[in-house]
C-alpha cells in the first residue's frame, strides 16, 4: 500500500492533477460565458498570464468566436476571471463523424405515373431508366 501512495505522490502526477483541474475549471467558465452553438464546437484549454485559450474545431467555428471577443471578454469579467485576452486555436478532428444515409423509396402513385410515362417513351435510354426508377417503389 506504500508503494502504491508512493507512486501518486510523484511530482509529475501532481501537475497533471492540477492541470486537469485547471482545464476543468476553465471548460465550466466556457461553458458558462459562450453562447450555445459555439460551446457545442469548442473547449476550453486553460487560463494563463491573463489568457484564456478556446479550442475550436474548425476555422468557421474560430471566425465565429473571434467576432465575439469582446463580449465574452466582459462575460469574463463578470465571472470575477481576470483575463485580457482570449486565443483561439484551431484544432480539427481527423475523423468526422459520418452521417447516414436515408434511402429515399417513391410511393405507389409515383411508381404508376412512372410507368406510365415509361411506356409512353418506350424504346428509348430515359424510357429505360424510368422504368428502372418504378422498380424501386415501396
């Protein structure tokens, strides 16, 4: 049990609890401060010499709070933080998340009007292809 309070009482584990803290204490006033949309697309890295740091995922997101410095910098006061400058930084995922693709079915009715038409200009590559298109129907 020694051995294992020796190992959590290392130096390097104490600054990383403290720097932990530090980013946890500043996402709460980020997320305290921004507004809804810009918060959903960012973090809070830290609050050092008088600057706090936001993490953006994007440049359009980082343009967007860019514009709002100044408010957010009397937010920041409010908040009794005493900071003077915020950075933005801007860090992109490598994976974004992939959306799912609906498959799209024509009803009954479009179905028939497709046919329809299909027969009309039958013989032909759009004739064929309409037909194609009906095939796909609920």
């Amino acid at each position: 049990m020694q051995r294992f309070n020796a190992l959590l009482n290392q130096p390097e584990l104490t600054m990383l609890k403290a720097r932990t803290q530090e980013t946890q204490t500043a996402q709460k006033i980020w997320e305290a401060i921004a507004p809804d949309n810009l918060a959903q697309l960012s973090h809070a890295s830290s609050i050092k010499n008088q600057q706090f740091t936001v993490i953006a995922n994007n440049n359009a997101v980082a343009a967007k709070i860019k514009l709002f410095i100044p408010s957010l910098l009397i937010k920041l006061e409010k908040q009794g933080c005493e900071v003077t400058a915020i950075r933005v930084k801007v860090q992109v995922k490598s994976t974004p998340p992939t959306k799912t693709k609906t498959i799209k079915k024509l009803s009954a009715h479009a179905a028939s009007n497709l046919n329809q038409l299909a027969e009309k200009i039958s013989g032909t590559a759009l004739g064929d292809a309409l037909t194609r298109l009906a095939k796909k129907a609920d």
